[in-house]
C-alpha cells in the first residue's frame, strides 16, 4: 500500500505506522482488508480486497463497478472494513463512506499495472455466473492473444476504476495477556477526532 499526504492527525498516522510494522514482520499481503457492504435486502456480505492506496483521508482499491458489491456500494455508501494482521497480532477496524475515484486516478492505475492484471480487468465479468473455470481461462488467453497480437487495445473497461472511502472511525486492536486486550478507537465527530478507548 502507499502513503500519500495523509492527515497529520493521530489516526492516519497509527494506522500507517502500524501497516509498516506488519510489512516489517513479513506480514503476507498486509494490503488485504476485508470490506463488507450491505445489500437492498438488508444482507451483509464481506470479501477481502487488496487496498493500493491510503491518500489523505481515503483508503483505495480498484474493482469492477458492475459487480455484487458494487451494487450494494449504490444502495448505502456505509462500508467497513478490517485489517488482520497476524504476525504481529493486531486488528485494525475502519468505517466510513464510499465512492468511485475519477477517471484520470483509475486510468492512471489502471496504465501502471502489469499486462496479465489488466487483461484480467478485462475478460472478467465480475460476479457473474459461468458454465466453468475453463471456459473463463479460455476467454483470458484469447484476448491476451488478441491484445499482443495488435487485434484490440489494452484499454481501461469504463465499468472498472477505483472506489475510494473516506474513513470516519478508527479501532485499532493489539492482542494482549489473558484476553484483555487493547482497543484503541478515534471517532470522527463534528470535523473533529475523539478519542477513547475500549473494554476487551
């Protein structure tokens, strides 16, 4: 994940001093955070994705915009997210609100990435049912070829781009002696971060 021009504010900085200190413990795919949404009938559903970017006050990935959580992203803007970050026993809850990045930020993620991602970009109709994994395999190799081959363009699907969230509540988690485990919390509240602490 990179870092750029985040708040100097003591949230974004934990979290960030936090995040190296995985990396530095050879944490595997410290990126990975688990984004739940909520569908139009109330139901909860949770994946993990892999968040490229904290800038300022938004947590970033990159998806598809016709996908199942998408679709709930337009229903309630709501989401949270958790870190778990097991070699160095420490939990990080986010919460916040939602929203697509503009098209210039996606096209220039989308253009600094390896080939075989973006053609997986491509191919994909994410969520969607399909007869096989075969036949998904078979649709990626034929517009890989097509793609090297000077067929079609390497260009950036319009329904796929970035979802930036703007984080107003922060938990982070230390596993501890005896289950009493530390909880340290900020609420964004009135412009303004309170911060408190919680029971194990």
């Amino acid at each position: 994940m990179l870092f750029k021009n985040l708040p100097d504010q003591a949230p974004f900085q934990l979290f960030e001093q936090y995040y190296q200190d995985a990396e530095n413990n050879n944490q595997p795919i410290a990126e990975a955070g688990c984004i739940s949404s909520v569908d139009k009938d109330g139901k909860p559903h949770s994946r993990f994705v892999n968040f490229k970017y904290f800038f300022e006050d938004n947590l970033i990935f990159f998806s598809s915009y016709s996908s199942n959580k998408a679709e709930d992203f337009k229903l309630n803007q709501n989401v949270a997210i958790n870190f778990w970050w097991s070699n160095t026993n420490v939990q990080i809850r986010l919460e916040g609100q939602i929203s697509k990045c503009s098209v210039k930020f996606s096209d220039e993620h989308f253009y600094g990435r390896e080939i075989g991602k973006n053609i997986a970009a491509i191919v994909s109709n994410q969520s969607r049912e399909i007869e096989s994994y075969e036949v998904l395999e078979a649709k990626y190799e034929k517009i890989k070829s097509d793609i090297e081959e000077g067929r079609i363009d390497e260009i950036r699907p319009e329904d796929w781009g970035g979802f930036q969230i703007s984080v107003s509540y922060f938990e982070f988690w230390e596993a501890n002696n005896d289950r009493l485990n530390y909880r340290e919390c900020y609420s964004l509240e009135q412009g303004e971060w309170r911060k408190f602490f919680l029971q194990s």
